[in-house]
C-alpha cells in the first residue's frame, strides 16, 4: 500500500479522530495529525483564505507546530508568515472572528503559490509521523524506498503527494481543484 492510500484510509477510519473530537482534546500525535491534514484539505480546496474562512481554520493555531513535528520545517514558516499576514495576534479559534479579520486582508495568493510548490514533502513526513505512532493510529507497512512515487497527472509529471489525493478526494464532493483555476 503506498502513503497516499494508507493515509487516505486512515482518515477515513476511527483511528484519526479529526474533527470527531475537538482539537484541543486530542493527544499530540492526533492533534498534529488533525492540523497537517485540515491544512492540506483548506489550502488545497481554496488557499489560505479559504482554509482560513471555512472549519479547517479551526486547527490554524496548531499548524506550525504541527509541521514542525513532522519535520516541515519550511511549510510551517509559510504558514506563520501567512497567518500573521491576517493578523499580528493570534487568530480567533472561531469561524466568525477569522472571517471578519479576512475582510481586512489585502492578499494570501502569494502564500498559497509559495504553499503549492511543496517546499517539504508533506506525504512522506506525515506518514513518517504516523509511523512513529502506532499507539495512535494502529500499525502500517513500512514506506517503500524512495519515498512518494512518481504519477502522470494531466499529462505532466508531478509528485504523488498529499495535494495528489486530497484535489481527488474533494473531486469526491464535487469541489474544484485549486490548480484548474
């Protein structure tokens, strides 16, 4: 089974509480789990000011730490310089406050770009993470060599990573894949 799938179910199986249990409930290893992937999910689905307006902005203030403990060392920069972009004090954790600091925000594209290059391989670190808890999210194949693997998307060869899946999983709920913009 390659990291995608096995990421992919396990989201959708129990064992990733995600917004099941409130964030602030959840052990670290299913805290970080949450952030990473609610990012990924919201900027993937309408960049930094989508992530931010919709529920996936809930986990904002957990997300560079989250990225740190996976080893996303560089993503979790963009995202601080991202969030402090919308606000030089800590976000509002509900929806509403965060909406309304949006209004006021100039630009996050340059962000969301710096974001789609995928400065850090987020598949192979959050599975990596995974990994280093069984006692959370149940045992799994060990990562084949070399990491993610190559796929043709569109005629171009891109990365199989998390963007990969989750532009298809939310091509599941008929939502639009931000890089057909």
């Amino acid at each position: 089974m390659d990291q995608n799938q096995f990421l992919l179910d396990l989201v959708e199986s129990k064992r990733a509480e995600l917004d099941r249990v409130p964030i602030e409930e959840q052990s670290e290893p299913q805290r970080v789990f949450t952030a990473v992937w609610f990012l990924e999910m919201g900027v993937n689905n309408g960049g930094f000011d989508g992530y931010l307006f919709n529920s996936t902005g809930d986990t904002a203030q957990h997300v560079p730490s989250a990225l740190r403990k996976i080893g996303a060392v560089t993503c979790a920069d963009i995202v601080e310089r991202a969030l402090v972009a919308v606000s030089s004090v800590p976000l509002p954790v509900d929806m509403e406050g965060r909406r309304a600091l949006l209004t006021e925000v100039e630009a996050l594209e340059p962000f969301d770009a710096e974001f789609y290059a995928y400065p850090d391989d987020l598949t192979e670190l959050l599975y990596g993470y995974v990994q280093e808890h069984p006692e959370e999210f149940g045992l799994q194949p060990k990562a084949e060599e070399g990491g993610a693997q190559e796929s043709k998307v569109g005629g171009a060869s891109e990365k199989a990573g998390l963007a990969h899946l989750l532009r298809g999983f939310l091509g599941l709920f008929g939502k639009k894949d931000p890089g057909e913009e």
